[in-house]
C-alpha cells in the first residue's frame, strides 16, 4: 500500500511538473525593453532614453523616449530596426556619419545592435542644449555592410512632450554624409550643418557635396532647413584642372595622397569660388584642421606633382 501510494505521489509530481513546463512553454516571460542610456533633463524628474524594443519576428524598433520617472511620455521610432536585441558597447568616429569631416581623432561611445557585423545596426547619440535652454538629443544610426546608409535626427523637448525637430535618410546616389553637432562647451547651440557627398554619375564622375544648414528659431522652438548659415566651413581645394581626364589621371596616380578628398566639379559648389573647374575639395568646420591636412597633403604629394593645395 505504501509503495502504490509512493508511486502515485510521484507519478502526480511528475505530471504536475510536465503541466506546469507545458503551461510557461506556452506563456513564456514577456521580454521587457532593453534600455541603452538615460539623458537626464534639467527637470530633476525627465530623462531622454534609447531603448530597443522587444523583438517581434526578428525585427526589434529602436525607440527614442521621454520619460518622467519611470512613466513614458511619449516616444519615436528610429528609422531603421535592428535584426535582433544583441548589443556590444563600441566606440564610434566621423566615419559614422558624425563630427567634423576631417576630425579623425574624437571618438563617440555608440552601440551595435544586431547578429554580426554585416547585419548589425550602429547608433550613435549626443545630449544637445539649444538656445533658450531647449534640450534634446542627436542621434545617428549607419548600416549596411558594402553600401553604408545613414540616418541622421534631431530630437527636442517642447512645450513637455518629446518632437523629433529634424530628420534625414541620406540620399540614395550619396557616398557619405555627417551632421557637424558643435561641442557642448560652446552651448548653446544654434546651428547644425549637415552635409552629404553625392556621386552624380560613376565612380570616375565628379561629385557634388550637399551643404544644408539648421538653424535654430527660438521664437517659434523650430529648426529651419537654409542653404546659408552663420557657421564658418573651411574647404580645402587641390586643383587647377581644366578637364576631368587629368583630374582622373591624377587620381589615380596619387590616390594614397587624396583620402580626405572627393572630386568635385566646382560650379556645383554655390557658397565658394576655386579657380578651376575640377578640383578635389575636402570641407571642415575648422581651420586649424585644413591647414594640418593641406601639410601632410603636400608632403604626401612631393614637388613633382605641380599642383596647388588651398584654403578657401
């Protein structure tokens, strides 16, 4: 009798471990949001955050939040989704789509976000604070493996509620892009400049660079697209070439030398004047930088190449 009431004590623990195993297979733990960084706001008790959402059929959103406390205010999808919620802290550069063209030193913490890195997503963010005290984030995703693609946005704090002010997929004919986001020592902020390297034809075609500025209106709390702005840009011109098959030919003599620079026909360039029709133009924000590129330029060139390297 002991031993048939043992067997059926087991055989029930058994079953009820099974039921209980078929129950949670059935009514798995919902996976929360996997929150990336917290911006804190100047009201003690606001925050910007990143979070990805839980993954649904292997597509998991990256969203952009305003929370106070813990309760969620509003929130915005970034453009593109990440294949799966698996993160590894990098650090990230101007090749990322972010900071002065030519900065190749300053370095950004960001995230990978996906399988591998031919399927991963990278995103990128920076605190802003705008004139008037109006704060928000910048924030930058790239991928693609082959064929990198960017998305560049500017999101704000208005009137309580989280506004994404601005927002740009860069073109599908562009080679690179960067949002030039000036440095919070010099807050606040009043103007963005966004530009963008466009290849017109083929490879061997001279490129147009897409300058558009972003300036800050306190008045009406917006950021206004202008093809003008208050910001000084440096470009930083190799030239003279009067027909594009010697601006190839030098190209493909002294490629190692024109890293920083992209092939230009200078009629497309509406805010300068370089004295030739084909140059090669690299573009900053800062002088000193042009002028630490025009050195190493002309070292890397040597006397025999008879070309002038300037600063417009």
């Amino acid at each position: 009798m002991f031993l048939h009431r043992t067997l059926y004590l087991i055989a029930n623990l058994v079953m009820g471990g099974l039921l209980c195993s078929a129950v949670y297979a059935a009514n798995p733990v919902r996976q929360g949001p996997t929150v990336l960084a917290k911006y804190p706001l100047l009201n003690p008790n606001q925050s910007i955050q990143i979070v990805i959402a839980p993954c649904k059929k292997k597509s998991c959103k990256i969203l952009v939040q305003l929370v106070n406390n813990t309760q969620l205010i509003n929130q915005f999808p970034l453009k593109w989704d990440a294949l799966s919620a698996q993160v590894a802290a990098i650090t990230a550069d101007h090749t990322h789509g972010v900071g002065d063209p030519l900065d190749t030193t300053t370095q950004w913490p960001a995230w990978s976000i996906g399988p591998s890195d031919d399927s991963s997503l990278v995103v990128l963010a920076q605190p802003i604070t705008l004139t008037g005290g109006v704060q928000g984030l910048a924030v930058h995703q790239t991928a693609g493996y082959e064929q990198i693609v960017r998305y560049h946005a500017l999101f704000i704090v208005n009137a309580g509620k989280l506004v994404r002010a601005w927002e740009t997929r860069q073109s599908e004919r562009a080679l690179w892009s960067t949002l030039i986001t000036p440095s919070q020592a010099a807050a606040p902020i009043d103007e963005f400049i966004y530009l963008e390297t466009v290849q017109t034809d083929n490879e061997d075609s001279p490129h147009e660079i897409d300058i558009r500025y972003l300036n800050w209106d306190t008045k009406n709390q917006t950021l206004q697209e202008k093809t003008t702005g208050n910001t000084s840009l440096y470009f930083l011109a190799l030239y003279p070439y009067n027909t594009l098959n010697a601006a190839t030919r030098f190209d493909t003599t002294y490629s190692n030398c024109l890293t920083h620079y992209v092939l230009v026909n200078t009629h497309s360039l509406k805010t300068k004047t370089i004295p030739a029709h084909y140059a090669f133009i690299a573009v900053t924000q800062q002088k000193t930088l042009a002028a630490q590129i025009r050195n190493s330029t002309l070292s890397c060139l040597g006397a025999s190449a008879r070309v002038k390297v300037d600063i417009f």
